[in-house]
C-alpha cells in the first residue's frame, strides 16, 4: 500500500505549525499492565457498576436527552465531598480538557506562562495551541521545585504535584508563596497523582492537596481527575475546583466550545 500523502493547502497555519501530543498507545491485547499512560491496575468500586447499571436500566430514556449543561448533580456531589460551594466546582471531559480551557481562559496574556521544565508533556502543546508564551524553569539537582526561582512577572504558573514524571511534592507553604507573590496571576495545581502523595514528615503541612488553600487564596485552581486513582480513564471526567470567579471564567469559555460536556 502507497504512503498516504496528506495536502495541508487548505489547514490554518496553527494547524500547520502544531506539533501535537501523541496519546499513548492502546495495545488490543489483553492481560497486559501499560505504564505508558498510568492507568489503574485495579477496577473502580462496585458502586460505579451500580450505579451504571440502574442508568442503564431505570433511566434509560434519560439517554436521549442532552445532559444538564453545567453537570449540576456531578458538580454538587464534588462540592459535598470537597467542602466547598457548588460555584467553585467545575467539571469537563477529563482534566486535559479542563486544562485546556484554563489555558484559554488564563494565559492569553502579554505576559509569559511559568512552568517547570520537566513536567507534564502537554502544557508546551496547549502553549502552542492557544499562542501562550511558556518560560520553563529549570528544576533543581535533586528534581524539587524552587518556589523562589518563579519571582518573575508572569499571568500564571502550572505544576503538576505531584510532579509527573518525577512524583516530588511541592509543599502547601510553597504553593501558598507562590500565590502570595503572584496576586495577579492564576497559580494552577495539577492533581491529577495527588491521592497517591503523602506529605513530608518534616513538613507542617497536615494535608497535601491545594484544595485547602483555595477559600485562602483566590488565585489558586485545582485540577483533579477521575482517571487514575478512581480507576475511570473511560469516562473521560475532570474537574477544576476554585474561587467562583475563576471558576465562572472557565464556565464561560467552556459553553464558548461545548455546552453540554458530561
């Protein structure tokens, strides 16, 4: 079979000049444990059967229907469990899509984007994508973030904490600095890992996850996802929790894209 030539004449020069993430493969064999893309070994809880199975049979003809455009169930349960108000609660299709509107609706500044220089693989390709101008800071010798090394004008910083790949945590102080000495700019904490972390013994920290700091500091957003430790890569289920305005921003942007998202 000939090589397929693709005529790019007619793309966008962005779609041109993108250099888009590859997702990892999806091998069609079974009985195999991937560690390329991090997805749980284990099945979700039997309660997520239940639960899809009194859909599927109870409330079925629901499934004709566009869904709730702002996921009002979804967004009132995470409220619940994270003790927050239903308006610092945000969900899409998985925390890249999140994630990509946080860049849209963020970092489409003069000023640049920071962000380590080891880290997750597709905040360079949202740069890209939405014309962000991303400074990456070097991480240090032992692969720990330097909070100090971020003293620099910027519309925003992004750290994945823990870290991907190299599973460090960044301390609730440091990111409580960062917030501090950026007032101006949205500090994004990317938990995707964050139920596999545990504070430092020598830290102060009694919790890990940013999402104490959020009533604190109203320039930090948190990302989660329902993909790795809640075993449900398939659903394709994020969220972003934050201060209202944050969070209405995102809710603005998202139904500029897709109003009907879960």
């Amino acid at each position: 079979m000939s090589e397929l030539k693709i005529d790019t004449r007619l793309w966008s020069s962005k779609a041109r000049n993108l250099s888009p993430y590859v997702p990892g493969e999806q091998p069609q064999h079974d009985n195999l444990c991937k560690l390329n893309t991090n997805e749980n070994p284990f099945p979700p809880s039997p309660k997520v059967g239940e639960a899809i199975a009194k859909v599927l049979t109870q409330q079925a003809q629901e499934l004709r229907l566009y869904p709730a455009p702002e996921s009002n169930d979804l967004r009132a349960a995470l409220a619940q469990a994270y003790d927050l108000d239903v308006s610092q609660v945000f969900v899409g299709n998985g925390s890249d899509e999140v994630l990509a509107l946080i860049f849209a609706s963020f970092f489409l500044k003069e000023r640049p984007l920071l962000s380590p220089d080891i880290g997750y693989s597709f905040y360079p390709v949202y740069a890209q994508t939405f014309g962000v101008h991303l400074v990456k800071i070097p991480l240090e010798d032992d692969f720990s973030i330097d909070p100090d090394a971020y003293r620099q004008p910027c519309s925003g910083i992004i750290i994945a904490n823990p870290n991907a790949p190299t599973g460090l945590l960044l301390s609730l102080s440091d990111i409580r600095k960062l917030a501090s000495e950026h007032s101006n700019a949205v500090i994004v904490i990317d938990e995707a890992y964050i139920d596999f972390a545990q504070a430092d013994t020598d830290s102060t920290d009694a919790q890990v996850s940013a999402v104490s700091l959020i009533n604190e500091c109203d320039n930090v957003i948190v990302t989660q996802t329902f993909s790795k430790s809640r075993s449900l890569a398939g659903l394709r289920v994020g969220m972003a929790l934050g201060s209202a305005s944050l969070i209405e921003a995102l809710t603005r942007m998202k139904n500029s894209f897709n109003s009907y998202p879960l």
